[in-house]
C-alpha cells in the first residue's frame, strides 16, 4: 500500500507542482486549497501532510495544532516563506515534525517526506517487534505502543518526540549533543536547520515537566548538547 500525502496549499501551481513529483513517485495524494478543506479531507489513512503557513481562511499552524490532537501519529511538515525564521519556530512549536522553505526543489521536498516516513515506520516496527519497556525515574517508555507515561499518566507524543525521547532515556544521565540528535532523528542527510532539535525539546519540556522554564529531567548542558537527568 502508498503512504497517503496530503498537500495544504492554496497556490494552485505550486500544489500541482507538488502532487504531479509525488504522484510519479506512487505516493497516494489528496489536495486541500484551505485549511476547512484539509481538515475535512484528513483521516487516519494520512501519513504525512504538508501545511502551507499561510492561507485564505484558517492558518497552517492552526492546522497543524488540529492535526496534531486528533491524529498524534500523522507526520506534518509546514511549508514556511523565505526568511520567515519565526514561522519555523511556530510551526515546530505547533506539533510539526518539520519545515520546508520556499522555494523548495523537488529533492528537498522528496528527502523530507522519505526522512518524516522513516521516523514514522521505525517507530511503527518498534511497536510490533519490541515488548520492552524503560523505566526511568517516574517515566515509563512503553516500546511496544510508543506511550509514555510519568506516574503511570500517559503524555502524548508525536513520532519524532518519541524518537528524541528514547534516545535521551536510553543514554541518561549522558550528555548527547544536538549534532548526534539531530543525526538519529533525523538522519545525516537532512537539510534543515539544528533549532529543530532546540523547538522539539522545549516542546517535550512542556509536556514532561512541572515547569518547563526550570527542568529537573530534560536539562541543557551549555555548549554540549541535552541530558535525560535522573537520580540514581
């Protein structure tokens, strides 16, 4: 079966430019020219969809937070301007896997889609071939159902925060630095920018800690990199 592509962009030359490269490479494309559309059009069959920022009636980042609670296992890239830094920001900050900028090259755009699908199947294989679970501290990494929970509560968790997490709670208490996440996650070949890795971290913080502006658990180690603390 194709991975389903979903493409949110009102341009209609630049949609087309897009379905036309991913269509020739037998992904399953469904197009949106507004965010009421896509948000229509999504279901759980989606793999992967790409979010134009700006748009006639509802923005892409508010699309992408819609996504993201009704579809915690969806990949989503945004497609953001030319030097609009804190679209990148936004975006990523809404629940997106990541970013591209325009104008984007075919290769650009096909490298993410095929980097975003890796993540996404790795973490799906690990559902079905490990039972393992990782307790750390008050976390529990389930391995078998990419859950985590602190204190037995679950905490929802996007596909590329799961991977950060359990590359981080696998090597507690050890600093990993941002190069080495961002080539795990994200893979040597990937062309965006490491405050990626910087925007998804502060974003788990929110999600794992009392107070995300003093971290007893995810903590920055200056000029190195980020530590899963816990003590022994």
């Amino acid at each position: 079966m194709s991975n389903k592509i979903l493409i949110l962009e009102d341009e209609k030359s630049i949609r087309s430019f897009m379905k036309i490269k991913l269509r020739a490479l037998k992904y399953d494309v469904i197009e949106a020219e507004n965010g009421n559309e896509a948000l229509k059009k999504v279901d759980g069959s989606v793999d992967i969809a790409l979010l134009d920022v700006m748009l006639p009636d509802i923005d892409g980042f508010e699309v992408c937070r819609r996504l993201r609670e009704g579809y915690p296992n969806i990949g989503i890239i945004m497609i953001t301007a030319k030097g609009q830094d804190d679209d990148k920001v936004v975006g990523l900050g809404s629940g997106a896997d990541d970013y591209l900028v325009k104008p984007f090259s075919p290769k650009e755009l096909v490298a993410r889609i095929e980097a975003l699908l890796r993540r996404i199947n790795r973490t799906i294989n690990k559902q079905t071939a490990d039972t393992n679970l990782i307790k750390n501290g008050p976390f529990t990494l389930d391995m078998n159902k990419k859950v985590l929970r602190k204190e037995d509560v679950e905490i929802s968790i996007t596909p590329t925060e799961y991977e950060i997490i359990k590359l981080l709670i696998n090597n507690a208490n050890k600093t990993v630095s941002r190069d080495e996440i961002l080539d795990r996650v994200w893979g040597k070949n990937y062309f965006g920018d490491i405050k990626t890795v910087d925007v998804n971290i502060r974003r788990i913080r929110r999600k794992i800690e009392e107070d995300a502006s003093n971290p007893i658990y995810l903590k920055t180690v200056w000029g190195h990199g980020y530590m899963w603390s816990i003590d022994k």
